[in-house]
C-alpha cells in the first residue's frame, strides 16, 4: 500500500472533468465522502489532522473498491473535552450541529441528483457522529418524498482496526478511542503518511485526561492536559502507524464491499 496520497487521486471527483465523473457514475461507483475537523492535536501534530487521515483512510478504501471519493469536509463539529480537549484551544474551528448537518443533507441532495445511489461518509473526528447522522436521515427524508433511493452509511474509520493490532500496539492498557486524541494512534498514522507535519521534538510529556461522568457547560478546561494531548503519544511511530492504516483499511474494503451487496443490486 502507497502512502503516498497522490498515487490515489485518480478516484477523486474534483480532480476529474464533470463528463469523466458522469461516465464513472455510470458503473453505480460507491462514492465517498471523507469528515475531518480543524481542531488543535497537540503541539506536535498539525490541526487538520482529523480530516487528513479520513481522507487517507478514504482515498485507499475507495481505490480498492472502485469508487469515488468527494473532497473531504474540512470542519467539524464542536470539539468536546474528553475526546478532543474542548472549544478553548486558539485554531480550533468549530461548526453549530445545524451547519455540520445541512452540509451534509445539500451533498447527499446532489450526489442524487448526479444519480449516485451509494454513498460512504468516513468520519475521523468523533464529535461529529450524530451530527452526520442527521443530516443522513434529513436527506433521505427528503429524496423519499421525490421518489428516490440512496443507501447511505456513516463510519467512524477507528472501530475497524483489529483488536489484535490494538493490543499488539498498546502492550498494556488502550485508553480508548476519545482519550486517543492525538495520541499514539493519530500521532503514529501522521508519521507513516506525513512525517513532515509532525513535530517530534514538540511531543509533550505523557499525560492522561480524567473527566468525570459529567460534561460540564460552559466549558472550562478541567481535566484537559494543557498540551491538549489527551493521553501518551511517546510510543508512536511510524511502522505502527503504518500497520495501523494497512489493518484499518483492510477492514473497511471488506466490511463496506459487503455493505451494499445485498441492496439495490
Ligand atoms: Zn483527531
């Protein structure tokens, strides 16, 4: 598998002509549509993390299954605490549910109308679950209404990877996906596909965030350590990074070849 992005960009819709997107559409292509954030990742990994590595993710799962790949959604939903240190790091760009899932509902709205039937969204920033969900529903609310069908589904890229390879990564405790902001896993898939964006010498000393049962509005910080980071990202590197992306993605091709299969074919 390349980790190089541009051996992957003859599935991406705006680097093709509407008529050569028109004759791949023709084959009913699944078409993806990759869901990050702007959102701090500690000081050593670069904000747009989230977004880079659902598009990573996205753009070899779409390869090996012959499908399309739409232009990542940059922005997310507000970041919460304990899964992303919270709305109170300079840079982080949030967006209202609401806008997160109009986006989502007008994309959806047009794949249909180009005649997309089948559609992926890879989300890689946890806070934004429900959000696409919504817009989903809303989406396929609507297009029943005018008669047309769409298969949608949503996925967060971290929950195909192997529990073996979590277990061979973290030789004691995982702390779990939210605490893993920009921790081991995001820090060692940004060394394997970017080492140039990661800043090693910028690694904060390990820490881990403890929260509550509770979620506290307005938001204050308590809990978060002030690196961001939420728990260790010392162990990184980049062949765990690398396993980490070969495994994941395996697990999608299969898992997502199979999720249309029995439907609408
Ligand atoms: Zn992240």
């Amino acid at each position: 598998m390349h980790m190089n992005e541009a051996a992957y960009a003859h599935c991406r819709i705006d680097l093709m002509s509407w008529t050569r997107y028109r004759d791949r559409l023709a084959d009913d292509p699944i078409i993806f549509v990759p869901v990050g954030a702007l959102e701090q990742h500690g000081p050593h990994l670069p904000m747009g993390c989230d977004a880079i590595l659902a598009a990573a993710m996205t753009a070899r799962v779409a390869d090996a299954l012959g499908g399309l790949q739409m232009p990542t959604l940059t922005y997310g939903y507000k970041s919460q605490a304990r899964s992303g240190g919270g709305q109170l790091f300079p840079g982080t760009t949030s967006l209202d549910g609401a806008t997160l899932t109009s986006m989502v509902q007008d994309i959806l709205r047009e794949l249909a109308r180009h005649g997309g039937r089948r559609v992926v969204l890879v989300n890689g920033h946890v806070e934004n679950q429900w959000f696409l969900t919504e817009g989903i529903d809303l989406a396929l609310r609507e297009l029943s209404l005018s008669g047309k069908a769409m298969q949608v589904v949503r996925c967060e890229y971290w929950n195909y990877t192997p529990q073996p390879v979590l277990e061979s990564l973290f030789e004691d405790t995982f702390p779990g996906v939210d605490l893993e902001h920009a921790a081991l896993l995001e820090t060692s898939m940004m060394l394997a596909l970017h080492p140039e964006l990661v800043d090693l010498e910028a690694m904060p000393e390990d820490a881990l965030g403890s929260f509550p049962g509770h979620d506290r509005y307005p938001q204050d910080g308590r809990g978060v350590p002030a690196s961001g980071v939420l728990a260790p990202a010392s162990r990184a590197s980049a062949e765990k990074g690398a396993l980490l992306i070969e495994s994941t993605v395996a697990a999608m091709v299969a898992a997502l070849g199979q999720a249309f299969s029995e439907t609408m074919r």
